[in-house]
C-alpha cells in the first residue's frame, strides 16, 4: 500500500489541530507553531497505532518531515 503525501498530511493536522492547508510535503518540525517536539511524540505514537508499527527512538529523530515520514512508511512492508 503506498502512501500519500495526502494522507500524512491529513494524519498530522488532525493529531497537531491545524488546517491541513497549513502543511505540505516540506513542512515539519518547528514550521509550524502546533508541531511541536511534544505533538511530534503524538504524530508517531499516532502513525504507530494506525500502522501497527513501532517507530524507535533513532528513527523518530529521523521523521521530522511530511516528506521524510512518507518516505519511511513507504519503505515498510503495510
């Protein structure tokens, strides 16, 4: 199953209470005033429920982009 840009997106505004017309694939961590290192935790605990994954503590280092978290849930096996 691939993932949208789209669906990331939409994932982040609902878990950081922002218009998903905020966002793109290059918005992250600090480009938005609610995506904070707190909500960032939020967005993976998140992803990690609605994929059935776990997200290690390296790799949430890793995902601070739309772009990057896509990238990475496409290159797991859903």
């Amino acid at each position: 199953m691939k993932i949208t840009t789209g669906q990331i997106i939409e994932i982040i505004a609902d878990v950081i209470q922002c218009n998903k017309n905020e966002l793109d694939e290059n918005s992250g961590i600090g480009t938005n005033a609610q995506w904070d290192s707190l909500r960032h935790v939020m967005i993976m605990a998140k992803l990690e429920e609605l994929y059935g994954l776990k997200v290690s503590e390296d790799n949430i280092d890793l995902l601070m982009s739309v772009e990057a978290i896509k990238e990475y849930l496409n290159s797991m096996e859903l």
